[in-house]
C-alpha cells in the first residue's frame, strides 16, 4: 500500500521561514535592519511580519520620503524565495538609478 503523505511537502512555519528571510536580506549588505523593518540610507524599503499562518511584508517600488507600498502574502516556500527574488531585482535596479 502506498502511503499518499510520503510526499507531502512539509508544512511551512512562517516563524522560522521569518528567520530565515530576514537572515538573508541581511547578507545582502545593501540592507540595514531597524526592528521589522529594512532601510537603505535611511529610508524605509521593506517591512515582513508574521500574520497568522503567513507572511505578510511590504516592499517599496523605489526608496523615497513617502513610498508607494506593494503588499505581498508569503503563505509557502516558494513564496519566500520569489519575493527574495523579487528584493534583489529592486536593489538592483535601485544601485542602477543612483
């Protein structure tokens, strides 16, 4: 018989997966974290906090005094990964129009 759980992927912790995202917006140097949220020269970009069974988090379209917000639900794995993603193709465009 076989079992229909085997390969089940495993339930996604937003605690740790909280940890784990911050930890690497951390590594990328271009970011300074200011409680639960992340700031480049100042300035407010990013903000994730742990809502329930998901990740909620804000990701500004471009740094400025009073940013335009994007929300995104981060409710799985891959969520987290395409929002990392997600991050690093802003940063990048960011150092570019500096």
């Amino acid at each position: 018989m076989a079992d229909d759980d085997f390969f089940a992927l495993p339930a996604f912790k937003p605690d740790e997966a909280l940890l784990t995202l911050k930890r690497n917006l951390r590594d990328t140097r271009a970011l300074t974290e200011r409680g639960a949220s992340f700031e480049i020269k100042g300035l407010p970009v990013l903000q994730c906090a742990v809502e329930g069974p998901t990740i909620v988090a804000k990701l500004v379209r471009s740094p400025s005094r009073s940013p335009q917000w994007d929300s995104f639900k981060l409710a799985s794995s891959p969520d987290v990964r395409k929002f990392q993603d997600e991050v690093k193709k802003r940063l990048a465009r960011w150092a570019q129009d500096e």
